[in-house]
C-alpha cells in the first residue's frame, strides 16, 4: 500500500468531513484517505454511515436495486452539506453519478483479483461432493458455473451470499458454505490475506470494472475538495477503470447483468509526463436469459488521458455487442 502523501503542511488546510459506510473494510478505506489528507495539513473527521444495502441481506443485490444502495445516503450527506467528501469502493459506484455529483479521485490500485476462500478445498476441483460456494456476484456465479462445467462438476451448487467482509467470513466459518469467492483486495486491507487460499487470474476469473480500486466522490461544484484530493490521484490506475467502466456504461450499467471488465498495461503505465501507453481491456457479457453463455471481447490502444480511455472502453462494448450483447434496460 502506498505512503501517505508529503507531510508538507499546507498553508491553510481545509476542514473535512468524509462519509464512509461503517463495515470494518470500509472504515479501514476512509481512514486511509483520512491519513493522506491530514498529512497535506488538512483536518479530517469522518461521518459513519448505514447504507440500504448494508441493511438488506437476505436478497441480491440485483433484485433490490443495485450497486447505488451502498452510496445514496452518503450522496445525501454530501448534497445536505453534512460532508465534503465519500470514500466508495470503486466498483461499488454506480456507472452514472446523479446530476451535481463528480468522481474526483482515483487512487493507486490493491489487487483486482478474486480470492477463494475455502477451509475445504484449496480450488474448485478439490471441493467435496455436493458442495456449496457462496457469492454475491451475478459474474462471479456465471464465472464459476463455466469453470465447474469444464470440471464436470454439476453436483456443486452456488448460492447467494450478502453482508459484509467479515459477514460473509463468519457465515464460511459457521459451515453454511464450503468456499466463498471474495475481491483479493479487501482481503489484504484488512491484513486477511491468510485466508486467501488462491487468486484467480483474470484469464480465469475476469474481474469487476474498478474492481480493487477506490474512488472519492464530492460534489462537483466543490473545486477546494477536487484541489485537495488531486495529489491523491493515480493516473494509471483512474485510466485503467475509465476504461472499464465504460464499457459497463455503454451496455446499461446493471448489475442485473454478468459483466466482468480488467485493464492492463502490458508494458509499464505512463508515468506523470509521459506519453501515452498501451492498455490493454478485456471484457465479458453474460446473457441472463441464457445460461451459459457467456461472449468476450479485447481490445488494446495507446492511452494517455480520461477520454482515451472511455473510447477504448467503448469499442469493447461495440466489439461485445457485435456479437450479440444487450444493453440493459434502465
């Protein structure tokens, strides 16, 4: 995990107030900018938050509206005034902020891989007969059906499972599940990463727009806050998931949709001053009205700005569509 920034006071801090969710992962990412923020001399409180969809546990997340239940109230203390600022995991952020409202701040990038965790078996082909993974994923569920078809394994039965890090843990560790597959990167956050049994890669796994990311979000007509969070800011990586979540953009944003997007540079990121660099973007769409099937795309340019990576973005989704992609309905 990077340093915190420059301890170089600036001459007027600002006072700051953060909205956070209050799960233990959540709390840990909004401490983080927290730290970064105080050591550039600003002061920084921050505003404990209970989301919609941290109350709603016992149904999918794309049957009770969506990734956006994890962010409104936070939205709301940002746009009452009650703080300046909100700490998201990345891919938890919907593909379209309401009216007033910006993503001003990337920061460097944890792991985007997904993790199995499992005190059973140490990968799928190992899992016991009759065996239950738990996910709260629609593209980590047709991920894993594809890979469990290819082993031959239809007795393996995959089940939802909501609630926070340490929720869904307790619940593998109370025997409801015999493996559950989880973002690497809250795992290694929150000092977890003994209980990752194994990472996919994303040629096996390919993870969620943003996935491993975090992503601040102000009002937009607050450019103090914009200035203050700048030094923050991870180009390559904020290039990287522009180019990922335009693809969900463009095919409706929905998680009612397997979606699954990663960008990579294959050479090296550019550096501040650089110019441009390869980025590579591959891209999955799974058909929910037809299990199995499941279309990809790739596609690769040079990319040096916000807007460059949106086009590369949005070729995936042609290239996806092409194939016979749907967007999804609004």
């Amino acid at each position: 995990m990077s340093a915190p920034c420059s301890p170089t006071v600036a001459r007027s801090g600002l006072d700051l107030t953060i909205a956070t969710r209050e799960s233990r992962l959540a709390l840990w990412q909004a401490e983080h900018v927290q730290a970064h923020l105080q050591a550039a001399g600003h002061r920084v409180r921050l505003l404990g938050m209970t989301t919609r969809g941290d109350q709603i546990l016992d149904r999918t997340l794309s049957k009770v509206g969506g990734k956006g239940l994890f962010v409104k109230e936070l939205e709301v203390a940002l746009e009452q005034g009650r703080a300046d600022l909100a700490v998201h995991s990345l891919k938890d952020v919907p593909m379209e902020l309401p009216p007033g409202f910006a993503l001003a701040c990337v920061m460097p990038r944890e792991d985007p891989r997904d993790a199995w965790v499992s005190p059973h078996a140490a990968e799928l082909a190992e899992l016991p007969a009759g065996a239950v993974v738990g996910t709260s994923s629609l593209r980590r569920m047709v991920l894993l059906r594809a890979a469990l078809a290819r082993l031959g394994r239809q007795d393996v039965r995959i089940e939802p499972l909501r609630g926070n890090l340490d929720t869904r843990l307790r619940k593998l560790d109370d025997g409801q599940y015999h493996a559950i597959v989880l973002a690497a990167a809250g795992l290694r956050r929150l000092g977890l990463q003994a209980r990752i049994r194994r990472v996919f890669e994303p040629h096996e796994m390919l993870p969620a727009a943003g996935q491993g990311a975090l992503g601040i979000e102000i009002r937009a007509e607050r450019h103090d806050v914009a200035q203050a969070l700048a030094p923050l800011a991870h180009r390559p990586t904020w290039y990287a998931v522009e180019a990922e979540r335009a693809v969900s953009r463009a095919l409706g944003g929905s998680c009612s949709v397997p979606l699954a997007a990663h960008a990579e540079w294959p050479h090296g990121a550019p550096t501040e001053g650089d110019a441009p660099a390869l980025l590579r973007l591959r891209a999955a769409w799974g058909d929910p009205d037809q299990a199995g099937v499941l279309l990809t795309a790739q596609v690769q340019a040079e990319v040096g700005s916000l807007a460059q990576a949106r086009t590369l973005g949005e070729q995936a989704a042609a290239a996806l569509l092409a194939q016979g992609a749907r967007v999804a309905p609004a």
